[in-house]
C-alpha cells in the first residue's frame, strides 16, 4: 500500500515537472519570437532549475549576443556606405559642373569642325549623365541617413501642381509630350512639406519624360490622391511590383539619364510624409499614384 501512495507522489512530482518545463518551454519560444520582432536586446530567462534548460538558454543567449553583433556591425557598415557614397557624389559634382561649362564654352567656337563639335557634344551628354548620376546618389544618401521627423504643414497642392507645370511647360515643350492635367473643381490641401512634394513631382516627371509617348496625365482627387499615368511599350512592360526599388530601370536597354532612382527617391520622400506610392499597369499605360495625406478641402 505504501509503495502505491509513493509512486503518486511521484507521478505527481513528474506531472508538476513536466508542467512547469512545458511553461518555461512555452516562455522561451515567446521570448525568441520577441526578440526576432522587436530587438536583440532581450535575453532568455528560466525559473526552472533544470540544468539541461539553463545550458539550452545559455547557448541561446550567446546567439542572442552574437546576431547583436552582427546588426549592430551591419548598421555600421551601412552607415559608412552611405557616408563614402555622399562623399564621392559630393566631390564629383564640382569636377563636373566646371567640365560642363568648359565644354559649352568650347562650343562657341567658331572654328570648331562639324567632327570635334559632335564629339563634344557627346562628352557634354555624358557629362550631364554623370552630373545628374551623383546628384542622385548625393540626394539619397542624404534621405536615407536623415532620420529627423518631417514637419507637415498644410499645403495647396492644386496650386503646387499648377507652379510646378507653368515652370516646367518648356522642358515638356521640347519633350513633344502633351499634358492632361484633370484637377477637381475644389481646392485640395494635403498635409506634407513643399519642397519634397515638388522634388516628388519633378522625379515623376523625369521618368515620364525618358518612357512615355506623345502624352501622359497628371489626375488629383479630392481625397489627396494624385495619379500620373502615361502610355508604356508593350514590349517592355515595368514590372510594378519592383519599380520602386534602387536603380531598377523599366527599359534596360536605355542608358537613361541618371542612376535610376528617381522613383526610388520620390517613394523615399512620400514615406517621410507618412504618403503612400504605388503603381498599376492597365490599358497600356503605367499609373504612379501618390496618396497624401488629406487636409479638409475648402470649397472656391
């Protein structure tokens, strides 16, 4: 009878261990699924005295501290990436911009031969390319290591997008590009910051400028969403899912002119506003859509 009352309590000491090694199991995968979501901060703790648990949270913890490492040395590596790539793009603008003037001063010559002034005027393409290729580079690193929160104010963008066409109506001129703008009937106010929006707009306008034919359109609702669309060659379809990703070129048979971030940076600049971008093909036609955030419209 005695042996019978001693294996209960016995079973029963398993049955509580078990439980409580179960719990303490249960308490780790949460702790692991807390540390992979937030952070490399967090370590693993046990209240079970089992020493095959301690060595099994031992060895996770030095993982722990080991991936620490390694994100704490991939963020300095990038950090540095991104300091090297703002300064090499800072140092070649100056270089650049005096061999562009020296260039379209050689063209003034008048005793240049029609062979050297083609030649030059190539150099002075390529010039341009690369000009435009490091600011680029120069604009993004700057973005991407600025991590100040954006002050938005309210902002007429119907107004915005009217400036931003009467300054650039002669860079669409000699595009051969006709413009559709629909803007609604009311005045529409987002909430954003109006250097970016225009730096946005001029971006948008650029990858029209190198992929569109004979037209595009620029469409603003009365709920801060602002579509651009223009027709695409149907033998080379962007692929929308990757269109905003670095240098990704929908054409890449065009050398283009920059570094193919130009929507890259205007996605860059619409999370800084807490915007959001995305993009569709139908019908033929590429369509960027940029939502704002709304501020309540005000009737004319």
């Amino acid at each position: 009878m005695l042996w019978i009352v001693l294996l209960g309590i016995i079973c029963l000491i398993l049955l509580i261990y078990l439980i409580s090694l179960k719990k303490q199991l249960m308490n780790i995968r949460r702790e692991l699924d807390r540390t992979s979501e937030v952070s490399y901060d967090r370590r693993i703790t046990i209240q079970l005295f089992d020493k095959r648990t301690e060595e099994l949270c031992a060895s996770i913890n030095r993982c722990i501290d080991h991936q620490k490492l390694l994100k704490a040395e991939a963020e300095r590596s990038e950090v540095q990436l991104r300091r090297a790539v703002s300064d090499i793009a800072h140092d070649l603008r100056t270089p650049l911009s005096v061999i562009k003037g020296d260039l379209q001063l050689v063209l003034r010559e008048e005793e240049l031969s029609e062979k050297a002034e083609g030649y030059i005027r190539t150099c002075l393409e390529k010039t341009e390319r690369l000009k435009n290729m490091s600011d680029e580079f120069f604009e993004l690193s700057v973005l991407e290591s600025d991590s100040t929160p954006i002050k938005l104010k309210k902002l007429n963008l119907t107004n915005l997008i009217m400036k931003f066409f009467a300054e650039n109506e002669s860079l669409i001129r000699l595009s051969d590009l006709t413009p559709e703008i629909d803007l609604p009937a009311e005045t529409v106010f987002v909430m954003a910051d109006e250097q970016m929006v225009m730096r946005m707009l001029l971006n948008l306008l650029g990858n029209i400028i190198k992929y569109s034919k004979d037209h595009f359109t620029f469409k603003l609702s009365a709920n801060g969403c602002l579509r651009i669309s223009n027709p695409v060659d149907r033998d080379n379809i962007p692929e929308t899912d990757k269109l905003f990703e670095r240098t990704y070129r929908g054409d890449s048979a065009r050398s283009g002119n920059g570094a193919g971030l130009g929507l890259y940076i205007v996605k860059l600049l619409a999370l800084k506003q807490n915007a959001q971008v995305s993009a569709e093909i139908s019908n033929g036609e590429l369509a960027v859509t940029v939502d704002f955030l709304i501020d309540d419209p005000i009737k004319p």
